[in-house]
C-alpha cells in the first residue's frame, strides 16, 4: 500500500528518488524546494516528517521488480505499467483532500495536543482526577494546563463538545469515522491505525492520510471560526511559513533597496547565503522582483538556448555555453520560468 | 516509625490495605537510614517501596532506570494518582523541555532518570543544586559484568552518588545470584557505610511452569495457536525480535477468535498508550511483546505467560514469566523449545557485541565511524571517551560474550534438564529452599490435561465486542457527561 503512494509520487519523466524522499519528510534545503516546484510535489512538502529511507527504498526497489518503476542514470520513471496504475490509483486510492494544509501546521504536535486536551476536557466532565493521562512531551502537557488555565474550566466541557459536534458535520463518513473512534476519554480507550484499518477494510496508510487530512482540515476550520475554544491551541502547533525566518530578513533589506553584497556584510553573513534566501524567497514569494537580480538580456539568452524543457541541461553544460554565469542566476531563471512559463 | 504508621500512609498514599511481602522490611531499613538492596521477584511492587519512603522522606527522589518505556510507564503512574511531582528526565525530552525541566528542577519530587543523562554535566550541575535524599538504583542488576543486562553507564552511578553529596542508597531488582548481588553492593558502596540486604524468594508457587519441544516453526505455530485456544483468560507471548511479534500476532487475529495485539519499540507513544489500555480493559486477549517492553505491563491478572523464543538468560525467563499471576491466582508460564534455538540465540549475540575486529577498527577510525555503528556503535563510545585502550576492550567484550554465552548454555541445560523445574530455578539463583512438587508445580512436558488439573482450561471468551462505535453521538456520551 505505502508503494502505491510512492508510485503515485513519479511521473514518466526521470525524477530523482533522494529528492523525492527529501520532499516527504519535508527537509527544508533550497534545493530541496527547488525540485519540489519542478516536479509538482511542493504540496505533499512535508507530508511525513518521521517516514523511514529505508522504507522509501525499499519499496522503491519493489515497484522496480514489479516493473512498474524504471531507473535510469537521470533518476526514476514510470514505465507504461507504472503510468496504467497510477491512473487507475487515481481513482481507488485516497487522496490528500488539502494538500496545501500539508505543511501549515506541525501535525504530530496538533494530533497529541488535541487528544490530550480533548481526555483532559472529558475526565473534567466526569469529575474524575485519577487517570492515566496519555504520552506526550512535557511541551504539550505544559501548553495543555496553560489554555486549561486560561479557560473557564466550567463551560470548557460544552465548549468542547458543542464545536466537535458542529465539526464532524463537515466530514464524510470514513473522516468521520476515523477522527471520532481515535479520541480518547473516560469511557473510551481509543483505537490504533492499524486497528481502525482492519474494521474499516483500508489500509494502514490510507487510514492515517485520512486522518492527517481531517487534521488539518479541523486546524484550519478552526481558525476560519470567529470564536473557537481551539484557536490558542492551534496557534501553537502553526508553522511560521515555509519561508525561513532568516530570508524574511533578508527580504526586508532588499525592499529598502540594499544590495547583496551590502546585506551580507551588514548580517555578517556569506553571499552564498544571501543567494540561498533570494532563491527561497522566489519560490514561495509571487512579487518576487526578479528584475532586480536577471537581466533581460541574460533571460533573452537563457530561453533562446534552452527552449520549452527547463530542465534539460545541467549547469555545468550552461556554463559550457556561457562561461560567466553562475549558479545563482541559472537557478534563479529556471524558477523564474517554472512560474512565468 | 512504626507498622501500623507505615499501613496508614500506605492506605493514604496508595489506597492498598496491606504490603507485599519484602516493601515494608525495605522501606523501614531505608527510612532508618540504611542504604538497602533489596531483590524482590517480579510483582512485587519494587516501585512502592521508593515511592513510599520517598513521600515520606525530605528532599528529592532520584530514580535511575535503564528502560525510557519503564520510565515514561512509572512518571504515567505518578500522572495517575494525580501527583504531578514526577519527571522523567531523558533523550525523549527536546532541548528546550529540558532546559526548562532542569531550571525547574526544585519542583519535582520524583525524578527519573537514564543512566546516560547522568554523565551529563548540565544534568549533575543541577541536581547539585536540590536536596537528593535518597538515589534509586533500579534494575540495579545492569551493574554487573556478571549479569546479562550489563549497562557500562551503570558504572558511572557510583561517582555521581559521591558527587551528588552521598545520599541513601536503594538498589532493587528483581532477580539477582548471591555472585550478582555482592557485586552490586561492591560497585555502589560509599566508604565506611554497609547495605542491608532483603532477599525474597524468586519462587513463584501459583505460576505453573512447562516446556513445548517443536521441530520446526510450522509445528510451533499449530502448537501455540491451538494452545491459546484453550487457555482460559489473557496473556503474553514473548519473542526475541520485532518482526516475529508482528507476524504472529496477525496469524492469531486470523487464526483464532482471540484479539491480539504486537507491542514494541516500532510503537508509536499513542498506540502504545491505547494497547496498554485495552489490555488493562480486557479488550486484547494476547499481547505479543518484546522483552524490553513488556516490561512496562502493569496487569494483576495475566493468565498465561507464553516464550515463542526462548529466553536467552535465566534472569529474562524467570523476570518474563513473572508477569503472570500478579494477583496470586493460578497462572501458566510456558517455554517453546525447538532445535534451532541456540543458533538463534547466538546470533542475537553476535549481532549486539562487537567483536575483536570491529572494536580495533572503530576505535581507529572513530572520527568517521561514531553515529555509524547503531548499537554496536554506541557501545563502544562509551569505552572510546573513556579512552579504555583497544586492548582492554576486547577483553571486556571477550568476557561479555562468555557471559551470555554462560547464560544461554545453563538456559538450554534447563530445558533438556528433567527435575522440577521450579527446583531448577531456585538452584540457579542459590537458593536453598526446597520445592515440594506435585502435579500442580511444573512439567517438564506440556500435556492438555495439565490445563485441567490446573483449572486453567478455556471457560469463556474475553473479548467479543466489536471495536468501532458507529455512531458519533455514542462516542460523545462516553467522553462527555452532561452537567
Ligand atoms: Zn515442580
């Protein structure tokens, strides 16, 4: 089952299986970033931060055994087999329903915060001090006796009760199914994946996407309602923005009009970094103002040579071509082309 | 402080009526000033004895454990009585939770501890700085070269104790040779100070012990699963790896009416928490664990204790089947013995002790190796900061290897052997005590019939709800109560 979604994660097109690895559990390097815009995959950027390599490998090998996948010196491809199931995984797997809430939120954090507060919130309802309080890091326990505490401990119980009811309306069956028999409380054990897989007939995997997109989607359904019992809660499992707090930084000296060399020397930091931030930055930033740093007359030679396919050459092969370019520039035209076509 | 303060605070504290045999005779010598060593079998309750002396004594409790699972177990328990004055300090906690856990540490009455947070000096600074009255050693048994749960970290507690201003020590485990028990007692001492000892039998006369002999695994799995068919109540199977654990337990699930669950490190925190919960509620008939882990089971009526492997040691065997019974009512521990066990047994051991060749080449290289050799790896680090010479290492590994290879022969010599079994046992630990059998002790051979004799035959299934809850508003009423 993990092998289908790993499957779905290549294309025919060669893609490299480090760089796709990388995008799922989310390391965060500008080259990682870089290829995940390229090949379509930024949204599931993250999607599992504790996902094992030697799983991914080992399954990779599988498909490739299976006929289904193909390596090459570029990297992996779907072969036609592989291309005839994904299309029909398409139809029969379950897919990520808000992709683009994949890496707003810390959501191993969010799942154990939730669940703690939610056994707390019913043991509170039963009048019931002794119980064991399930396993979290000292972080959470803290975090969940601060908003206890910041709460009126009399209404929190219908507080919570009412909004989770209002919530499951939202989702379908499966969702609902899933998010309900994994809450634990004073009469409730809970279930495990696996278990709610088995009486669910899903997979382990599909049983856990589920669940993570239920997540996310109470995390940000929260946020959207002008009053929720959640919303310092989520505050805390919310990640800052995809873009580092560092290239922010360096965004704000470009807008008052420094140069690259002057900002290095006034954060006391390598250039190579600064070019590292800019890089970031056009990722994820749609105003990015690429005329500051490509010329239209290198862009002009650029797409003359390169054409439709941005990554057919190498940089080395570039450079072969236009010996005074550099890396920062050729990099900075192909994200500039990825998004303005 | 007399009997009847000691029940009082026990029934205040705890809410249980009398003691277990050998708490009270530990908490007293430890309350009178005497550091103490106290072996008590498995299920005794060796966490009471701390725990009491520790509410009654001034200052901090520091408890050195050498499981994360049996400390986030123990500070849950804590959780449990609604005493929030345990912390559990390790390598679970991140950077930021444990430097706020160690500025806060004047708050916590109780704190765990693995030995490797201890060579930490952020770690030992601040424990300098509170009142430690009284230093826990559990499982002190991992102290001895001797023994097969050997920690080389656990050879560091004696400095930190000097350091920490020598505070009373108590040593607990659970099983210890008279060889094993001086040597903890050697490896803790304070100058000028003695132990007391308390000694409890690891007799255990409720638990009915037997061996399966099998020629192959196919035979093994038919055995076991029609076994469980007839066992009365719930149990544990123990296996020596992972992956075994899992694969049975879904053959049980698929086999048999019986529910079955695997419970080991690859657990996530949650799913171990919701296992242990079922178990505790009779919703899982089988848990299939690892040694390590089961460790943190906490159930007073465990039925049956099943070795799919067998064990590599007599202390794991005698610690394992120990889980069994807790309530004092009729139990079974049952070993799977088949021809290849040896073999297996000795590649488990090949796989955790470096040998002579891997030891000479990771100290050479270790700049590019360290963080490479897993478990082996980090072994060996322990040795390398010491700077312990090349030579001096392979001579400890030597002997570790001798050691469990000691071990599992006397273990193997145990299944051939054909005296009782209970007898066996007592002899290996230097006991003198004699077992008065009958056919309610032991067998060497399994047969049926003894599930009869025994009263343990199947009379009802424990488990027969279905999991799920359908409906949402059910859930709702087992998680809220209206006001
Ligand atoms: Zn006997």
């Amino acid at each position: 089952m993990i092998e289908d979604y790993i499957l779905q994660m290549f294309q025919e097109d060669p893609r490299r299986p480090n760089v796709v690895y990388s995008i799922i559990i989310g390391r965060n390097t500008v080259s990682n970033i870089y290829w995940g815009m390229r090949y379509n995959l930024l949204d599931y950027f993250g999607m599992d931060p504790q996902f094992s390599n030697m799983l991914f490998r080992e399954n990779i090998v599988k498909l490739q055994k299976n006929k289904l996948l193909d390596e090459n010196e570029v990297g992996v491809k779907l072969t036609s087999l592989g291309l005839e199931r994904k299309k029909k995984l398409k139809k029969s797997l379950y897919q990520v329903k808000y992709p683009k809430l994949m890496n707003q939120y810390r959501l191993n954090e969010w799942s154990e915060t939730l669940t703690l507060a939610i056994q707390v919130i019913s043991e509170l309802s039963f009048t019931n001090r002794h119980y064991y309080p399930i396993m979290t890091s000292e972080l959470t326990k803290f975090n969940i006796k601060r908003w206890l505490s910041n709460n009126v401990k009399e209404k929190l119980v219908s507080q919570v009760h009412s909004e989770l009811e209002l919530f499951i309306k939202e989702l379908d069956t499966n969702a609902e199914l899933i998010f309900m028999n994994k809450l634990i409380g004073h009469q409730l054990n809970g279930l495990t994946n696996k278990q709610l897989a088995i009486e669910l007939t899903l997979s382990e995997i599909e049983t856990d996407l589920i669940y993570r997109d239920t997540m996310n989607y109470f995390a940000s359904w929260i946020e959207q309602q002008e009053q929720s019992v959640f919303k310092e809660l989520v505050q805390l499992i919310r990640n800052k923005g995809i873009i580092s707090e560092s290239a922010q930084d360096t965004m704000k000296f470009i807008n008052a009009g420094l140069s690259v060399n002057n900002i290095a020397r006034k954060r006391q930091l390598k250039k190579s970094t600064i070019n590292e931030h800019l890089l970031e930055l056009a990722m994820f930033d749609d105003k990015f103002p690429y005329q500051l740093f490509l010329t239209s007359e290198l862009v002009g030679i650029l797409t003359k040579i390169i054409g439709g396919n941005i990554d057919q050459y190498s940089f080395q092969e570039i450079q072969e071509k236009i010996p005074e370019i550099d890396f920062f520039d050729y990099r900075l035209y192909q994200i500039y082309r990825s998004k303005n076509g | 402080m007399t009997t009847i303060n000691l029940k009082e605070k026990l029934s205040e504290y705890f809410g249980f009526e009398s003691f277990m045999s050998g708490q009270e005779e530990t908490i007293k010598t430890v309350l009178s000033g005497h550091d103490t060593l106290s072996v008590l079998p498995t299920g005794t309750g060796k966490s009471l004895c701390y725990q009491l002396a520790g509410y009654l004594m001034n200052g901090t409790t520091l408890i050195v454990s050498p499981l994360l699972s049996l400390i986030q177990d123990q500070v849950s328990q804590f959780n449990f009585r609604g005493n929030g004055v345990a912390i559990g300090l390790t390598s679970l906690l991140s950077y930021s939770e444990k430097k706020y856990v160690l500025k806060n540490i004047n708050a916590y009455k109780f704190i765990y501890l693995s030995p490797e947070m201890l060579s930490q000096v952020e770690v030992t600074n601040a424990l300098k700085s509170i009142n430690v009255s009284l230093f826990v050693v559990d499982e002190a048994h991992c102290i001895s070269t001797w023994g097969p749960d050997f920690r080389p970290d656990y050879l560091n507690l004696n400095n930190v104790i000097a350091e920490l201003g020598e505070p009373l020590i108590l040593a607990l485990t659970a099983t210890a040779t008279p060889r094993i028990q001086d040597d903890i007692v050697a490896q803790l001492i304070m100058p000028n100070r003695s132990f007391n000892k308390i000694i409890r039998s690891v007799n255990r006369e409720n638990i009915f012990l037997s061996t399966i002999k099998v020629n192959d695994e196919f035979e093994k799995n038919e055995q076991l699963l029609g076994l469980l068919n007839k066992l009365d109540g719930v149990g544990i199977i123990y296996f020596s790896s992972k992956k075994k654990a899992n694969e049975i337990s879904e053959l049980i699930n698929q086999h048999t009416k019986l529910k079955s669950e695997p419970y080991h490190a690859d657990l996530t925190d949650t799913a171990r928490y919701i296992v242990q919960q079922q178990f505790m509620m009779n919703q899982i008939d089988v848990i299939c664990a690892t040694s390590a882990f089961g460790m943190g089971i906490n159930k007073k009526d465990i039925r049956y204790v099943i070795h799919y492997h067998m064990p590599a040691n007599f202390e794991s065997y005698v610690q394992e089947f120990g889980r069994a019974g807790r309530d004092g009512q009729q139990s079974i521990a049952i070993v799977f013995s088949q021809v290849n066990d040896l073999f297996l047994q000795r590649r488990l051991i090949d796989l955790t002790i470096p040998d002579a060749d891997f030891i000479k080449l990771y100290f050479k290289k270790h700049a590019e190796l360290v963080g490479l050799g897993e478990e082996k790896g980090k072994l060996l680090d322990y040795y390398y900061e010491k700077h312990d010479t090349v030579d001096q290492v392979q001579a400890l590994f030597r002997q570790r290897k001798i050691e469990k290879e000691i071990g599992l022969q006397s273990m193997m010599a145990f299944i051939d052997s054909n005296q009782c079994r209970k007898q066996e046992i007592l002899r290996h630990f230097g006991e003198s005590k004699v077992v008065q059998h009958d056919k309610s002790c032991c067998s060497v051979v399994f047969t049926e019939k003894t599930l009869e004799v025994i009263g343990l035959e199947k009379r009802r299934n424990v488990t027969d709800e279905k999991r799920l809850i359908q409906s949402s508003e059910t859930i709702m009423t087992k998680l809220f109560q209206k006001s």
